[in-house]
C-alpha cells in the first residue's frame, strides 16, 4: 500500500498541478520570493503510480517551440531526441488522390524524456512532490 501524505494548497502563493511542458517550465521561471509547490503524478524517473497513464504525444517540436526553448536559452540534449528527424510530410489530397511533400522543420524527440529533463531543471526553491495527485 502506498504511504500517504496530505497537504493544503492554502498554504502556498501557487500550487502547480501537473509537471509536463507547461507546468515545469512554470516551475523554472518563477521566482524564490513565491511560495510554490508542484504536485506530479510520475516519479523524478518518469514511473507512475497511476497504470493507466499514457501521454498521447507524437513528440515533435515545432519551430515555434524551438524558438521558445532557444528564447530561454535552453537547447536540447541529444539524449531527448529521437529519430528519425522529419523534415518533410507526405500528404495526399483524398479527392484527388494527389500526394505531396511539405518541408516541415520540427525536431523529433522523446517526449517523455524531455518531459522528464524539463522536471530535472525545476531549481530548489521549488516544492516538488513526485508520486503525488491533486484531490478536490
Ligand atoms: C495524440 C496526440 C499527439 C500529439 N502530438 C504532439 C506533437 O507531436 N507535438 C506537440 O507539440 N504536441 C503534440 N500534442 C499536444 C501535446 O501533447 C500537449 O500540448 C502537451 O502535452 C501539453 O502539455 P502540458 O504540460 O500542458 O500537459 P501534459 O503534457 O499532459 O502534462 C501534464 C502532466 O501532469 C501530470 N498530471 C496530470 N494530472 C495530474 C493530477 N491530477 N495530479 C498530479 N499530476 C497530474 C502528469 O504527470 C502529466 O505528465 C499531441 C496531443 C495528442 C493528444
């Protein structure tokens, strides 16, 4: 049986629930003035308590993406990509019956890896708990 704790969001200035792209990247960049907890189902090694869980995702980061992660001085470790690279879509236009090729300029990765690398830089300040779900 898992051990469990309890804790009241009341408590803190911002509560994160969930730490995917969206709420690590929110956990990085805010400041140590806030007191901040980030509550994440998975593991700090990406294990889930929860069996069911999947993250539907065909990892492929767009060039607004890239420039996001570039704008925040970040770039990828060659651990998180995959391959192959796409650098181009074959579409077919079912009418007509005609395919083609659209120059597409994604970076290809391991969706959960990069999940797990944004986890990883979520400085101290922060209060993680991994293994933890929101209860409402
Ligand atoms: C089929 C499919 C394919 C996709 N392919 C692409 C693609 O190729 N490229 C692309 O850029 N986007 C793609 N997307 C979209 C992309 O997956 C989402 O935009 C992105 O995952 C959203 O990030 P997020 O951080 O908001 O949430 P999520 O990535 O969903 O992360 C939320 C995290 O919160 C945690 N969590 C969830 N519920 C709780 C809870 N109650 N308590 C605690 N923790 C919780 C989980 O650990 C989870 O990892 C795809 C989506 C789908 C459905």
């Amino acid at each position: 049986m898992m051990a469990s704790k309890e804790v009241d969001l009341d408590d803190y200035d911002i509560g994160i629930i969930g730490l995917g792209i969206a709420g690590s990247n929110l956990a990085r960049l805010l400041l140590p003035h806030l007191k901040v907890i980030a509550i994440d189902k998975k593991d700090s090694q990406g294990n889930c308590f929860d069996a069911g869980f999947h993250k539907p995702c065909g990892g492929l980061l767009s060039k607004g993406a890239q420039k996001c992660f570039a704008n925040q001085s970040l770039t990828l470790p060659k651990e998180i990509l995959s391959s192959p690279q796409p650098f181009a879509i074959n579409t077919i236009d079912l009418p007509s019956k005609v395919g083609s090729y659209i120059p597409k300029h994604y970076v290809s990765v391991e969706r959960h890896r990069l999940d797990l690398w944004l986890k990883s830089l979520i400085p101290p300040h922060i209060e993680v708990w991994h293994n933890a779900f929101l209860r409402v």
